[in-house]
C-alpha cells in the first residue's frame, strides 16, 4: 500500500524550502522539539497529570505560561486557538452575553456560534483590503455596545494580514459599558515581547496559536485568563469540546515553548526585527507594503502570481490570492532567511490586483439564525446560482477561513462576485 501523505511530507522536508508560512517552527523546531521521538507519544498514566483536570506537571508548566505572559490564568490547548475560542464563548453563553464580533472572524468563531446557539451582532470593519483585514470604527462599536444588553465585544487582532486594532482603547470602552473583551489573537504569541500582547492591554481572555507564530507543534494553542472570575471556570468549558485524549507531544512542545521564550525569544526577536523592518523599507521602492505588525509581510498585488514566481525560487508564502501575499516569518526564521526572501522579491516584477476589487461589505439580510442554518439539510450548489438562497454551513477554505456569507444570511449579486474573487465557486445553502 502506497502512503501518499507521507511521502508528501517527507519530499517537502527534502527540499530544503524556505517556509514563509505556519507553523511558527519552520520544520526546525527548538533544540529539542527537532528530535522529538515516537516514545513520548503517551496518554495519562500515573505521574502525567491530565489536562482538564490538571493539579501536577501539567499545572506547573501553565503556570510557567501563565508567568511569561502576565496572566491570572493561562491554559493549553492541544486543539488550537479552535478548542480556546469555543472556550470563551462557552463561558459568555454561561453568561447570557450577547456578543458583539468584527466580521472578519475566523471561520472556528462561527462553527462555536452553531454548537453554542450564538448570534453575534455583526460590526463592519473600515475594510482596507478585501474581506481579511481593515480597521474597527470605534463609533460603531460604541453605538452597538449601548444598544445592547449585557454585551461581549469578540475582535481578531492581529488580522489574516496582520493588522492590529487597538486593543487597549477597546478595552477601555469595553469597562465603560460593563462589556467583556475576547480577542482572537491567533495570530500574535509573539507579541507578548513586542509590547502589545492583549493580555497586557486588558482582555478579558483571548488565545495565542503557539503554533502559528512560536517553536511548537501544529494544534498548540494557549487560552489566557486576564480577568480571574473566568480562572477557576476555564477547564470545565474546555472539557465540553476538547478530546479527552489530548496529545502529549503538542503539550509538550508549549512546554519547550516556554522554556525558550524564557530564556532565547527576546533576543531573537530584537535580532529579526531589525533585518524585516529594513526589507519592508527596500521592498516600498517596488511593492505596496501593507501596514501591519512586524512579522506580516503583506504585498498588495496579484499575490498568485507571484506565489508561483517564489515557488520556483524555492520559498512557499503562508497566502496569496489576486489581491495580495502573505509572507510570514516567525523567530525561527534567520537574518539570512529575510536577505533571502528579500533578493527572491527584488529579482520579481509584481504585478497589480486581478479581478473585482472589493470595497466595503453591505450589511446582510438574515433569515434564520446561524445555528440553524448551519445545523439544517443542505445542498451544494454552483455560486452562480447561489443569489436569493440562505447560506448553510459556511464552507470557506483555510487560509483564510474568514467568511463571506454568515449561516442564515441570504446570498445577494455582491456576495457571489465577492465569492468568485476569493476562488470559491461552491457554496452550502439551506434545501
């Protein structure tokens, strides 16, 4: 029997490519997560602790977390920041909190809004660039936080392109109307030495994909405590979701994690930052550079085209699509690594956006609630046959996993060409 995955796998590994996308270890890992065996592969035996009930070595190493990142409380996920964000929504459903999100969620926000019986109150952002990334109007925010009652405000911060809101001005606003703040920060575990983590901006609780951004394993995830009445409920509402069998290699590799955060990440950190900071500078005389935090590197262009142009120079970006690329680096990139993207990226002509250019989103017209429809019988259909009909289970791919249409909205003409230009021509809707 052929093993087409592994082969897959291996052959990459081969090859020696220059990865500008997750996970955050970039096939090296740390001293000793690159050799990390089959035997440590175990479940709860007598000494290993258990994780939703964790009171030994488990504990120890959250707490180790928890001090890194100035938490009350920090917890593991070996079910990503998916398992973290069901978490908190959870503990609002407790709450009977009616949540206020920015609708450039991740698609895990909305199946947590399915299982959970979840309707958010959508806030458009100011969108700079197609439906992944723009700027939260805070008058906007205020009006809803007045209009409703006992409110939670979800943000993602950083964004798929690696925009960040401003995270302490929400939270602020946030305690004037009683309100709790989550913030998806799936995307930002490596801010906590750049000064502008969200549990140190005042987050209620939010996430990190260690993952994405640090030297651990795919799956690793930490849910952050900032307010401590949610520090003695957290476990329990992880418990609903996560499997009772969570792997202790991911645990692990948060473990080491913390270990080289301690003691290695700030260094590298002031030693990368300086290298992509004076490439952003360099590729401004060619490319348009989108703003965002510093290890994002964002080029507004037909990010397709390029995508195979670095292919063939042997370096994968985390994303691309015809308006933009993602290219992201994470400490365990070099110095050598930026001058090599850098060069690759000179020796590029870019060319300019394809396709319908996306300016703003009108608000959608909702016919049944999300868990509903997501939980309804459902076909699949062409998307140009989509106009009228009510969006089932979203079905967006990952990257980027933020929707077009939410669960019980009707599909209109803007949705189908904003569809198309994301290059999905299939959608779910309700029989």
């Amino acid at each position: 029997m052929n093993t087409p995955l592994y082969d897959f796998l291996s052959d990459y590994n081969d090859k020696n490519t220059l990865r500008l996308h997750m996970p955050g270890h970039k096939g090296k890992g740390t001293d000793k997560l690159s050799g990390f065996p089959w035997g440590m592969d175990i479940t709860e035996i007598k000494g290993a602790d258990s994780l939703f009930e964790a009171d030994g070595i488990i504990a120890q190493s959250e707490k180790n977390a928890s001090e890194i990142f100035g938490t009350v409380k920090t917890c593991y996920s070996a079910g990503g920041s998916t398992l973290c964000i069901q978490t908190m929504l959870a503990l609002m459903k407790q709450e009977n909190r009616n949540i206020i999100a920015v609708r450039n969620v991740h698609r895990s926000f909305l199946t947590s809004c399915a299982l959970l019986g979840i309707d958010p109150v959508w806030i458009y952002p100011e969108y700079t660039s197609g439906i992944l990334s723009g700027e939260i109007p805070m008058d906007r925010l205020e009006k809803a936080l007045k209009e409703t009652a006992n409110p939670c405000v979800y943000i993602t911060s950083p964004d798929y392109l690696g925009k960040t809101a401003d995270v302490k001005a929400i939270s602020e606003m946030c305690r004037k109307y009683g309100a709790v703040l989550l913030v998806d920060n799936a995307h930002g575990a490596h801010t906590v030495f750049t000064g502008n983590h969200p549990a140190a901006l005042g987050a209620d609780m939010c996430c990190d994909s260690a993952h994405k951004m640090l030297p651990a394993l795919t799956g690793a995830a930490y849910l952050h405590i900032g307010n401590k009445k949610y520090a003695d409920k957290a476990k329990a509402a992880m418990a609903l979701f996560g499997s009772t069998s969570p792997s202790y290699l991911i645990m692990a590799s948060l473990d080491l994690c913390n270990k080289y955060m301690h003691e290695r990440m700030k260094d590298d950190i002031e030693r990368l930052i300086p290298a992509i900071e004076k490439l952003k500078r360099k590729l401004k005389k060619k490319y348009s550079v989108y703003d965002g935090e510093p290890f994002h590197l964002t080029l507004l262009c037909n990010g397709l085209k390029l995508a195979e142009k670095l292919r063939e120079k042997n370096i994968e970006c985390e994303y691309a699509d015809s308006s933009c690329i993602v290219l992201l680096f994470s400490v365990c990139n070099t110095p050598e690594d930026v001058a090599r993207t850098g060069k690759a990226l000179m020796e590029c002509s870019p060319e300019p956006p394809l396709g319908f250019q996306f300016t703003g989103f009108p608000e959608m017209e909702k016919a049944m609630t999300v868990r509903e429809a997501a939980l309804s019988d459902y076909e699949t259909i062409d998307i140009e046959k989509s106009a009228g009909r009510i969006c089932a289970m979203v079905n967006v791919p990952c990257p980027p996993a933020v929707p077009v249409a939410v669960s019980g909205e009707v599909i209109n003409e803007n949705c189908i060409k904003i569809y198309k230009n994301y290059g999905i021509f299939n959608i779910n809707v309700i029989k």
